[in-house]
C-alpha cells in the first residue's frame, strides 16, 4: 500500500507517523513545500519576548526524525495537480523546478491554512509581515530589534500574545481589531474586560472597533497604519486577522464550505473514495452546538490526523468532535475557555441560552495563600446542558476548562455537573469544587 501525505503540518506529521505505526510495510511519502516539519506558531511570541530564545526548539517534528521511521519526506516540493480518478499528483521539485507524476493507493490532505490577508491598499509596503510559520518567525525577530513602534492588527490569541511579547520588549505596542473587544470569539465581555485591563495598565495601545483602512509609508517602508477613525505610528506591522484553509489545490474537486473547508465524515474520508484528509483544512464537528463549523486549532489537527492512521484501510475510530477548548496567559492572568460563549451562542444557535458566573477562592482561607477565581458557564435552559465555560485566575487554573470540555462532550446538564464528585485537599481546592458552586448557582 501506498499512502501518499500532502502537507507536513501538525496533522499530516501525525498521520504519517500513525500510519507507519499500524501499517509498517506499507510505503508512506509526504510532499511538503516548505524545507521543514509543521512549526509552533503559537510560540513566536514567547520567542519575541525571549522565553524561548531558540526557534528551532518550537518545531513539532523533523524531516530527519520522520526518515528514520522509514517515512520518505520530500521538503521542498509543490503538488500542483491531483487527479482523483487515476489515484496521481503532479509534483514540482522546487529546488530544480522539474516536474513529475506520482502515484498512490490512499491519498492524505493534511494542506493546513493561511492567514487572511485583506487587500489593504499599501499592503505591499516593507515590514508588514504575517505570523505563521518558521519563515515569518525569522522575519519578525529580525525585523523587531529595528522596531519602535508595532502594530499588530487582529487582536485573536496570536495577536494579543504578540503584543505582551513587544510591550514586554519595550516597544510602543498598538492592537487593533474591528470587533470592540480583544479575543471576542473565545471570552465574554467580563473575561475580556480583566485581559484588555491588564495590557492598558502596561502602557498597550488597545484599538478596538476599527478598521484598519490602508498603510502608508516613507521610503518603501511602512510608517502609518490608517483605520476608518484614526492613524498610528508603525515600524512594523503584524496581520493576525485570522486563517482560512489552504485547499484551492482540490477546489471544486472535493465536497467543501463555502470557506474552501474540507467536508470529511466521522472517520476523516472526504466526498473522494481513499482520500482523507485533517487538521486546519477540514470541518470539525461542533459539538455544542451539533454542528460543523472551521475551528483551526493545534489540537484538532493532532487528534485528527492520528484518526487518519487508525481508519486508513477500515472505518475504526470515529472522529468524537471538538470543544474548542483553549487557553491563554497574559501577564498575571490565566485564562482558558471551551465550548461557546455567552454571546456566540446566542447569536449562533436558536438555543434557549443562559449563564451563570460564580467567584470564590480557589482553596480555603486558613491556607497561607490564595487567589480568586472566576468561572463562568454557559448552558441551555431548556435541555440543561453545559454548552460551554470560561476561568479566570491569577493562579492556573486552566485545567478546569478541560474537565468542561470533557462535560460538554457528553452532554451532562447543570444538575449533574452540580453534583459531580471531585476531590478535597486544602492546598489545592475547597470542599465544593468551583465547578459545583457555579453549577448549583444555576439550580
């Protein structure tokens, strides 16, 4: 059998490496364009504000790594074709630009995404850069010692991570975004305000509710970023409006949204017969709200491309969904969410929607120390069921948004979350749990 692997992002590292696991007589090739293995873009930021001094260590994998499990990796390689009916590609090497045909028996799309780039006009001007792969990591630690003033436009989680990074760097950081709060897809309005009130108190530039409308620039080099309200000073400027999928490769060949995002079933197959694909290029399954939408996330990416190894020859395993769960540090805070919002569930689903927030110590008062803790949950008034949560705290607490995940994924309801038993020790929690307390707070 031969399998044929399209991409070596997060997802199509790990179905290569599953696959080899669970069929290892059969021949596993990857086509990537890039010279290296999926990076960690989430990390740029900490090695901008020098956390990680090394980028190398934030590679998910290696070429090297993969060859010496038997896995053939051609770095520096384009698919330009695929087709379908004859099970062939069309490869460029791009190192001697010859072109040839390949062949495969099962075919893997693990493409990934991009990031958005609108058409701003001055869009071409030095210094403005994007924030993805190791590529752009280069650039933007090149380019930042240079920098005075950054602009990071986008104020997702890459956005609000790199403009902790600059301002912890010394640099006059601005943030802007169209929505009027920082990271509105993930924290309602009283988590976002605690994040947005940590960058302001450090001096960050918090631009909310405009948009950017074009750059301007002195000597090729931008030196101004003009929103629909105002202008601002720029040496360097970031798009981190956000990812779309990297699938015009197989438009109009495979079932898809109307964002190029691949339509699989549970079992990673798309619309093609033995043709799967993974990671930020395909839907998820929505779980709370039972339906499909595109969530690019690291760890969809993982989980997904191992269900490629474990269904490649026989459906086995099917795909349980996703939570959306995720978390985030900035400065003092951490905060972590999962499932839906308040507000995208209302403006989202036709689901009778409530929410209750609860705030307490996160362990006993007699204890030396403690911090306080605020948890928010989301859920149907109608059903019962948890739909979604978020944490807040100067300590780490974050873990409790996987146990919400976990909540969310089998559709418990307040009343059981309520009486759900976790454990008691006072150096780490109180008698009921933060969980029980928000959920009897529903009750």
């Amino acid at each position: 059998m031969k399998v044929i692997v399209i991409g070596c992002t997060h997802a199509g590292t790990a179905a290569v490496i599953n696959i080899k696991d669970k069929y290892p007589e059969s021949e596993v090739v990857i086509y990537e364009k890039n010279d290296n293995v999926s990076f960690l873009s989430c990390g740029i930021a900490l090695n901008v504000a020098n956390v990680v001094k090394d980028t190398q260590k934030l590679f998910y994998n290696s070429p090297e790594n993969l060859q010496t499990l038997g896995i053939k990796t051609n770095m520096q390689h384009e698919v330009l074709d695929i087709n379908f009916e004859n099970k062939s590609i069309i490869v460029k090497n791009l190192l001697t630009s010859e072109t040839f045909e390949d062949s495969y028996d099962k075919l893997v799309l693990t493409l990934g995404s991009w990031p958005i780039v609108p058409n701003f006009e001055g869009g071409n001007l030095e210094n403005i850069v994007l924030c993805k792969n190791y590529d752009h990591a280069k650039t933007i630690t090149s380019k930042c010692s240079d920098a005075k003033n950054v602009v990071i436009i986008g104020a997702g989680y890459i956005g609000v991570e790199l403009a902790e990074a600059f301002e912890i760097q010394g640099k006059n950081t601005t943030l802007i975004d169209a929505e009027d709060r920082i990271m509105a897809k993930y924290l309602d309005k009283e988590f976002t305000d605690i994040a947005e009130k940590e960058f302001k108190d450090k001096g960050v530039n918090l631009v909310l509710g405009q948009k950017v409308q074009k750059f301007e620039g002195i000597d090729s080099k931008v030196s101004k970023v003009v929103t629909d309200k105002d202008e601002f000073e720029a040496d360097l400027v970031i798009l981190c409006i956000g990812f779309a999928p990297s699938t015009k490769l197989i438009q109009g060949k495979l079932d898809t949204l109307p964002n190029g995002a691949i339509i699989i079933d549970e079992y990673m197959q798309t619309s093609e017969k033995d043709v799967f694909a993974a990671g930020d290029c395909c839907v998820v399954k929505f779980n709370p709200a039972n339906d499909t939408r595109y969530i690019p996330l690291a760890t969809n990416a993982v989980r997904m491309g191992t269900l490629i190894g474990k269904n490649l020859v026989k459906p086995t395993l099917k795909y349980m969904g996703t939570q959306g769960t995720s978390g985030i540090k900035i400065y003092n805070q951490c905060i972590a969410s999962t499932g839906m919002t308040e507000e995208v569930a209302k403006n989202t689903t036709n689901l009778n929607i409530d929410s209750v927030t609860a705030t307490d110590n996160y362990r006993p008062e007699f204890m030396p120390t403690y911090e306080e803790a605020t948890l928010k949950l989301v859920f149907d008034k109608d059903s019962r069921k948890v739909l979604g949560g978020q944490i807040v705290s100067k300590i780490d607490l974050t873990q409790f948004a996987n146990t919400l995940s976990v909540v969310i994924q089998n559709e418990m309801t307040i009343e059981e979350l309520a009486m759900t038993d976790f454990f008691f020790q006072p150096h780490f929690n109180k008698p009921w749990s933060l969980l029980n307390i928000a959920a009897l707070k529903a009750l």
